[in-house]
C-alpha cells in the first residue's frame, strides 16, 4: 500500500482548486420566459411547422378520400345515366309505341 505522505501533494492541489463558473445575470430570467412559453398554446402554424409530416399526411388521405368518393359519385351518376338512356332508346323501339305516319 501507498503511504499518505505519497498522496499528500495531490490533497492539497485538490483542496485548492475551486470552480468559479461565470455568472449570467439573465438566467433567471431566461427560465421563467421557458415555463411561459411553455404554457402558452401554440398557433396553428406553429403546430403545422413542428408537425409537417403529419399535417402532409393528413392532406394527402383527406386528397385521396376525396378523390375516391367523388370517382365513385361520378360512376354512378353515369351508370344512371346509361340506363336512363338504355331505356328510352328501348322505348323507343317498341312497335307497340311507334306511330305510323
């Protein structure tokens, strides 16, 4: 083992070192505008920049959904449509509506 006279130079360069760490005036300050801040609701384009993907994502499947329900819409007024046709052009065919001239 190491005798205390061997560490005895180390104690004393410890026992004179001290940390003076440079003080900021405007610490303080700067925590109570954090928790504010904090509190303080976010605008809504705050919430969109911070939350960009899931914004976009929002966009695109409310694009899609749209996109989709207007095609099915479309599909059936034209199947409406072709039968409404279908039918009078059927009508119209019949002997027994024909009139002669």
């Amino acid at each position: 083992m190491k005798s205390p006279e061997s560490n005895e130079p180390l104690s004393r360069a410890l026992a004179d070192w001290r940390v003076q760490p440079a003080r900021n005036p405007g610490f303080r300050a700067a925590v109570w505008a954090r928790i504010e801040a904090a509190g303080v609701p976010a605008s809504w384009t705050d919430y969109a920049r911070r939350h960009a993907a899931m914004v976009t994502g929002a966009l695109l499947v409310a694009l899609v959904l749209g996109g989709w329900a207007g095609r099915e819409q479309a599909r059936s007024q034209v199947a409406a449509e072709r039968a409404e046709i279908a039918d009078l052009y059927v009508q119209s065919l019949d002997a027994r509506e024909m009139s002669m001239p």
